[in-house]
C-alpha cells in the first residue's frame, strides 16, 4: 500500500505540472489562476510561491528542446529555446528567436531585413510583428509561431520557401540497377547469359553534387554445335558515361552544372556536350507551377526488360511481367527524343522511338525562366566534337496569359536562332507556336552536301484539359522541317569520318497526340498516344498505342477490370502490330485472378494467372497457357526489401525455350553520421537517413512500403521529392511491445541530390517501478531526473524516491541528475527480477548526499513534462515519458 501512495502522490505531481505548463501563448496576459496548494499533497505546500503561474502560458526562464512550428507547419525538429524574462513585464517571458531560427520562418525578404535584434544581436525583438505571436505547449515540447500570411512567402502544405531548404550533410553514395537474364533455345540445345547494369555514384559536399554515371553489359551465348569453342561469343563492356557536378542556386531558383551531360533545352534538339548550364529549376517552383514529365506506354508479350536511351545513355531500365505498361518516373528535366527497347524472355525484340515533347511553353506574368549552356560538344566516348559553343533560351510571362519566348544557339560553323509565342487560352486550352532558323556551313565531303546551307523548322503545341468530361488533349506537337534546316547534333555529326552517322533519318514531319478520357458514367477509361513521323530521305514511321478499360460489378465480386490494349511499333523499316487483352477478377483479399490474351502477326497466345499480394513486401503472379506452337507457363515475384527492390522471373514455351531473369535495384548511402543499404528511386537522387540511435529493426515509413533501420540504427529513405515537404514516420504500430517511439515524426524539405539527416527517438527495454537510494539512505529530491548512457530521459523521481522508468534493460547505468548536474549513478540488475512493479532498489553510488529539503520546487514541477535544460548541461532527451495508468 506505501508502494501505492508514493506512485499516486507522483502521478498526481505530473498531473498539476501539466495544469501548470500547458498554455496557449506568452505573448499575452489573462486573468489570474488561482490554485490550491493542498492539491500537491507534499509535505510544506506552504513554502511554495505559485504567484508566476496564474498567468496563462507563463513558461518558466530557462532553455528547453522545443519543435518549432510556422502555423502549423514543423521546421525545425529539434531546437534549444531560451525563455527571458520580459524586461516591459517583469511577470512574463519570451523565447529567444535567433537568427538562425528567424531565417526559416520564411519572411519575406523586405521584412526579415527590418527586424530588430536584441541581447547584442541574438535575439529577435519581440511584438515587432502586428499580429505575430507565439504560443508554446510544453506538454508537446512545441512552440508555434503565428504568423500572419502577408509577411510570409508563399508555401503551401507541401512545399516550403527557399529560406527552410535543407542542402543535407556530406557523404558518399553507390546506386545501381542491376539485370540478369538467361535463356535456353530448345532446338539447338543453346543458352544465353546477359547481365546489363546502370546507376551512380557520388560525394556530396556542402551544397555540391558530385556524380558518375556509369552502365555496364555482359552476354554470353554457348552453341552447343560448337562445344569446342566455349565463350568464343562473349563479349563485355563497362563504360562511364558522364561526368558531372551540380548545386542549386535558390537566389535565382536555378542549378548551376559542370562537367559532361545532354544540352537541356524546351526550343532545341539536344546534343552532348561537355561544359556548363545555369538553367531555371521548375523543382524549386511551387508544385502548380512546375512542368511535365515524359510518359512511355508499351505492352510486352512476355516477361520482359525495358530499356530507355539517350543517344546511347541507358536512362531508364528494369523488368516487367507480360501485359501493358507506362512509364510515368522518367526525370522531368528529360528532353528530346527517346528510344526504347522491350526484350522479351521469348527472344523477340521491339523498338521505337517516342518524343518528348512538352506542353506548351508558357510562364507565369512577370516571370522570366531561362536556359544558360556554354561548352564543346563531345561523343559518349569523351571525344570533343566541334568547336566551343554557346546556348541560350528564355521565356517572359508578359501578361493576360501571353508568353514570350524564344532562343539561339552559337558555334563557329553553325548557328541557331528561335522565337515563339505561348497563349493561355482559359476555357479553350493552351497553345504555342515556334520557329527555327538554322544555319550551317559544311565540312567538304558531307552527306548533306558542301558549302553554306539554311532551313527551318516551325512547331505547334496545344493542351487542354476537359474538366467537365475529365479528359486531357495533349497535342505537343506538330512540327515540320525543311529539308535544308539542321540541328546541333546533325551538324557534329558532319565532322565525323563514320559515315554510317551522317544523314540518318533527317526528320521533315512529326507530330504527337496524346489523349486520356475517362467515361465515369460507365467505370470505362480511355488513353491514345499517336506519333507519326516523316523523313527526307527514310520510309515514314507511325506507332501508337490505345487502351480501353471497363471497371463493372458481378453479383457479389466487385471490382473486375476489363482491359482492351492495340499497339503499333515501327522502327527500321520493322512493324510490329498486336493486341493485348487482359482480364481481371478480384478473389479475395488481395488476391486476383485474370485471363491475357496477345495477339499479333507471329503468334497468339492465350493465358489465365493467380496474383497474390503476400503483404506490403512481397506479390507474385503465376500464369498458364498455350500459344501457337506449344504450352506456356511463366511466374512473376517481387520482394521489396530494405536494402533493395527484387525482381524474379521465368518463362517457359513448350518445345521452344526456358527463360528466367533477376533485376536488382538499390543503393548504399554513408556519411560520418552512420550509413545503409537502401532501395532506389532516381540514381543519385535524394535520400533521408533517419537514425534512431542503435535500434535495429524499426520501421520507417515513407511515402511507400517501411525501411527497417540495419543493426547501428540507421535507414536511409529514398522516396522523397526534391523541394517537397517529406514526412517520414516510425511505424509504431510493427515496434515490439517493450520499445517506445518518443519522437516518431521528422519533416524534410531537400534539395536535389541532398542527403538529408533526421534523428528519431526510439526507447527499447523494460518498464518498472523503482525506489533509488542514496548512500546515506536519503532519496534524491523531488524532479530529479534520470538518464541511460544514450541521454534518453527514462524518468522523473517522485516522493520519496520513487520513479516510474521506461526503456531500461539488464546491466545498464542509469544517471541521476539535479541541480544542473549528473550527481549518482546506479546499476540494473542482470538478470532483471521477473517482478518489476514490486519494489525494485537502486543504490545510486556517487559524492551525492541527501538534499536539506525534498519539497517540490517550481523548477521540477516544470520539468515533470519539458526537456528543460539545466545552465551547466544540455541533455540530449528529446522527450520525458511518465505513467499514464
């Protein structure tokens, strides 16, 4: 029963603490509160002067862990705030904004640069602001500045001004994309070996982005009809294709590049070069104001690779199960035309080219984005390719929904120049027509002939979207071309002696159309994707690919699809039509069953499959059935671990092959602050490395399916967005029973390519109810608090010794401390006694002797629910955590 009263008598402590720090501001006065001292049950209620307290949020002098938020929206995770007492009002106090902390409000510049500091320039000046105030609730370790919209620069629940960018912490990383694949031929008792690879790697230091990209190829075929000259037919490569370094210029919502890469351009075709850009960043807009990324559509027959290029750069690769697909994740800074390639597990190849040609180029009044490129260009193989040129574009939003744009490009022997004009058509949509003059002088000998030619070439871009019948129209765009006119890498292509270079293609007509609908009246969604393109001097070249889908209900399973896919592809002079039907049933919980058909000019084939969702890591698909010359059986599983994304596959075609492929996709990331094996998004992208000190296991979650921190504590998060407001989270709902999440919430706002770093606060072990000791048998005082070796508060000593501790593990010291100092220390048990809520004794040994008084002082009634800091120390505690029950 004494064991009892002395928990109560603490609990009830914690309870008037909490009446007493939790209020809704400092920055203003109420009406007094009268308490009643006798409700503390301590032994002289009388000694204690409650007066500062009858003020609604009067928050003690002294420094405390605060998270500081802006109207609600966190910036700062972990912040040390001072409390001062108000020298106008000796009854109240003000936190102590300093200038660091200022700058991440996100003041307009013309208001931060009229602020007024105090205490020789480290604080903030308080009430300058009509209408800022600030309001701190201890019992949530917070303090919100509230401040009025007018002063701030625009942000919205996503995105943050330039003033909260986080440029992340130096460190290495290593991403790659890894496939393998294999095939045995039955008719000639044959097998093939490739193994492809592509990724990054990189040194991030301060806000400077260092990287290396690289891509890799090796294949083997084995005849067996010629068993003698086994590996004969190898061949391997290894290549690194660029070179380059990149910062973010927030002054002028630019990045600065070095070094090697692809002109980026909205007017011009692109070429290689290798020298400099400062190019507007739409990343660093507002997201409503950001541009377009390409979209890819294909179907393969069977499990198949997808490779993207770039005159000859791998920039999109992985594994796809038999069926349609789009590719929605390729860089929105991407221009130009693309090729991609779908190997087949059967053998079969496709081919074909798709442009990526933007919507209309229109900017916001008043505003001006730009393109800036200087440099030479140069092949893959690092080999310069002409002489030094210059590049620049721009467009000027000059009002009432008109764009001004236009561009050119300089070289010795060549130059470029472009104008255009954007329209916000409102109801009507949006439209923007260019042309470009080009003029070339050609080395003697050329395929395009000698001497001084020049052509041009015009375009005409719309987009609309069709709210009222939720549609989009993409018509990006038409565009002719002179046969005369000439691009950059045309040009450069001159002065190359391989003569399998020059002149191949030259385009004369090409324009795309890309429309999606959805028919919500009847579950039914349509998507078209058109390119028709014409050349001088090759056979013209159509593809497209249209799809239709009807979502209906039978009796009782809901949700059956019904899907309808014709593609066309065309590419030397090669055409391949099909068809692809798909049907799918819902059979349960995460569990489907589906039918696919493909038919087309070379075979037809027919199959029904199983899908499984197994959970959130890990689906399969299993299918079955016959095609023209034989049966078919071929399996999909994909496993979603923390330190990387893999793909298994394998096919079998009855009396023609056996095939299987593994895609392997992560990363590792290592910085002074810990590192990790992680999963991939965009090689060399963005990434968080969350560290919950030496927890292992603990899950964190994203945007996309939990990361397990490795076995020093640490995960690294890769599903975040440049210039976004991330959150990422501890999943407390997969922690073990005995850990305790304390801070479980980060935000994170990076820039590209950042590294960013959060530290969470995870508590593992044993709770129990303890008494300490001192070594002269007295107990130490009223709020004294105690600590693990990590500084994590475990708890808060009530009368007469007790505590109620958290997170405490066999064999571990624990650290009292009061008056702004550790004073004793005492050791757990190991093992610890099967009973911990019966009176567990702790002898804290140290110089420490019984205080003169236990009386609860104002100090300790605050702490019972702050991370105050003592003068002397700054625990590194980010929360307390007392007993609710």
């Amino acid at each position: 029963m004494a064991h009892y009263k002395k928990f109560r008598l603490s609990t009830l402590a914690s309870v008037v603490g909490i009446i007493l720090t939790v209020g809704q501001g400092n920055s203003y006065a109420e009406a007094p509160i009268q308490f009643n001292t006798r409700f503390l049950d301590v032994k002289d209620d009388a000694s204690l002067d409650l007066s500062r307290f009858s003020r609604k949020g009067y928050i003690m002098p002294g420094s405390y862990h605060l998270q500081v938020l802006v109207n609600q929206s966190q910036i700062a995770q972990d912040n040390v705030i001072t409390y001062s007492v108000d020298n106008n009002d000796p009854d109240n106090t003000y936190p102590c904004l300093s200038p660091e902390l200022v700058s991440l409000l996100g003041l307009k510049p013309e208001i931060a640069d009229k602020m007024i500091w105090i205490n020789a320039g480290q604080c903030l000046q308080p009430d300058q602001l009509e209408g800022m105030e600030t309001q701190t609730d201890l019992s949530q370790s917070t303090l919100t500045v509230i401040i009025p919209q007018a002063y701030l620069e625009y942000s919205d629940e996503e995105w943050d001004p330039p003033s909260r960018w986080d440029e992340g912490i130096p460190g290495v990383l290593f991403d790659y994309n890894v496939n393998s694949q294999w095939r045995h031929a039955e008719h000639d008792d044959g097998d093939e070996y490739d193994i492809s690879g592509n990724g990054t790697v990189g040194a991030n230091l301060g806000a400077w982005r260092l990287r290396a990209d690289w891509q890799a190829n090796y294949r083997h075929e084995n005849d067996s009809e010629d068993k003698d000259n086994f590996g004969s037919s190898s061949e391997q490569n290894w290549d690194w294709n660029r070179y380059y370094a990149w910062r973010a210029i927030p002054q002028l919502r630019a990045q600065l590049t070095l070094g090697e890469g692809s002109l980026e351009s909205d007017i011009f075709d692109g070429f290689n070069y290798v020298g400099g850009s400062l190019i507007t960043d739409d990343q660093m807009l507002p997201p409503n104001l950001r541009g377009y990324a390409p979209d890819i559509s294909g179907v393969a027959r069977t499990n198949a690779k997808v490779t993207v290029t770039q005159r000859g750069r791998v920039i999109y690769e992985s594994q796809v199960p038999a069926g349609p697909f789009r590719i929605q994740d390729i860089n929105e800074t991407v221009s130009g035309d693309l090729h991609v390639k779908i190997e087949e597990q059967s053998g079969q190849v496709q081919e074909y080219d798709v442009s990526t040609a933007s919507i209309p180029f229109l900017t916001r009044p008043g505003q001006v984005r730009y393109k800036l490129a200087a440099g030479r260009p140069q092949d893959w193989d690092h080999n310069m390719e002409g002489g030094f040129f210059t590049s620049a574009e721009a467009s000027w939003g000059i009002a009432n929904g008109w764009s001004l744009y236009g561009g050119a490009i300089g070289e010795q022997d060549y130059q470029a120049l472009a104008l255009g004009l954007g329209r916000d058509l409102a109801l009507l949509g949006a439209f923007s027509v260019d042309v470009t003059h080009s003029r070339a002088t050609l080395p003697e000998g050329s395929a395009y002939g000698d001497g001084t030619i020049q052509g041009n070439s015009f375009r005409a871009s719309y987009a609309k979207d069709f709210d009222d019948i939720d549609s989009r129209l993409t018509f990006a765009g038409y565009r002719f071309s002179e046969e005369n006119y000439m691009t950059m890498d045309e040009f450069i292509d001159t002065h190359n002696d391989d003569n399998d270079r020059q002149r191949t293609g030259h385009d004369k007509e090409m324009y795309t159309l890309t429309y999606s609908q959805n028919f919500s009246a009847i579950n039914v969604n349509a998507y078209i994707n058109y390119t028709h393109r014409t050349y001088w001097n090759q056979p013209n070249q159509d593809s497209y690919n249209l799809t239709l889908s009807h979502y209906f209900d039978v009796g009782e399973v809901r949700g059956i699809s019904l899907s309808v896919n014709g593609f066309r592809n065309e590419y030397d002079d090669e055409r391949d039509d099909g068809v692809y039907v798909s049907l799918s049933i819902p059979w349960g919980n995460d569990r489907t069953l589906s039918y696919n058909g493909s038919f087309s000019d070379d075979n037809n084939s027919n199959q029904v499959g199983y899908y499984e969702r197994i959970d959130d890591r890990n689906n399969y698909q299993i299918n079955a059935g016959r095609a023209d010359n034989g049966a078919t059986l071929d399996g999909y599983y994909r496993h979603q671990a923390s330190y990387a994304d893999i793909d298994v596959s394998a096919n079998y075609q009855e009396g023609d092959y056996t095939s299987g492929g593994l895609n392997i996709q992560g990363g590792a990331t290592l910085t002074a602050k810990g590192g990790a094996l992680h999963r991939t998004s965009v090689n060399g992208g963005s990434r968080l490395l969350v560290d919950v000190g030496d927890e292992a296991n603990v899950p964190i979650s994203g945007y996309s399916t939990p990361v397990y921190t490795n076995a020093f504590g640490k995960a690294v998060i890769v599903d975040v967005n440049d210039y976004y407001r991330n959150q990422v989270k501890i999943d407390i709902t997969q922690l073990p029973e005995d850990a305790e999440a304390i801070l479980s919430i980060a935000q994170a706002t990076l820039t590209e390519g950042a590294i960013g770093y959060r530290r969470m606060e995870v508590l593992s072990g044993k709770k129990a109810m303890a008494s300490i000791r001192l070594r002269d048998g007295g107990t130490p005082p009223f709020g004294a608090e105690v600590y693990n070796s990590r500084q994590q508060q475990l708890g808060i000593v009530g009368e007469g010794g007790s505590v109620y501790l958290i997170g405490i593990n066999p064999g571990e010291r624990l650290q009292v401390t009061w008056e702004g100092k550790t004073q004793c220390e005492a050791a757990l048990p190991d093992p610890l006694p099967g009973d911990l809520f019966s009176g567990l004794l702790l002898p804290c040994i140290g110089d420490a002797s019984s205080p003169k008084t236990t009386q609860p002082e104002e100090k300790s009634l605050l702490q019972l629910h702050t991370q105050r800091l003592a003068p002397s120390t700054q625990p590194e505690a980010l929360s307390s955590r007392y007993p609710t029950h």
